[in-house]
C-alpha cells in the first residue's frame, strides 16, 4: 500500500531537489524517499557504531594490528616511528 503525504519545502529548496532528481533521472518522491531511508539508518546506528559494517571492519583490522605490533601502549607516534625503522 502507498500513501500519499503532503510536504513543504522552501522555492530555493525545491529547486535543489528537482535538480538533483533530474540528474540522477528519478522523480522527487524517489528522491525523498531514498534520503529519508538514508537518514533512519544513520538514526539506527548513532550510538552504536559497532553496527556499521565499516566500523566493524576497521575495529578487526585494528585489532589484528595490535596483536602483530602491539607497540609500547605510550605514545602511538613513537610506535609507528619505532615501527618504521625495524621494517
């Protein structure tokens, strides 16, 4: 099922829109659409960043680093440079 929602926005706003749906070849409710979908999932994981697959596989790659160079836990600068030299 479809309903049909009323929703203001501004001339100059607008015209960003029609734009930018003209561009991608979608129509405004397309558009709206895919941005609200955007936001609500950008909503769903504020405060969880462990959610975000991204986040999830910068952690592991993180966490793998530490094990093969666990580095001196002081001063992360002096890591990488002591890091550097013993390459």
């Amino acid at each position: 099922m479809t309903t049909k929602v009323m929703v203001s926005f501004p001339d100059e706003f607008l015209v960003q829109v029609d734009r930018v749906a003209q561009e991608e070849h979608r129509s405004r409710s397309e558009l709206v659409r895919e941005a609200l979908r955007f936001y609500m999932g950008l909503r769903e994981t504020q405060g969880q960043p462990r959610a975000n697959p991204l986040v999830q596989r910068a952690i592991l790659v993180q966490d793998r680093l530490s094990l093969a160079a666990p580095g001196t836990g002081q001063d992360s600068t002096a890591d990488i440079r002591q890091w550097r030299e013993a390459r």
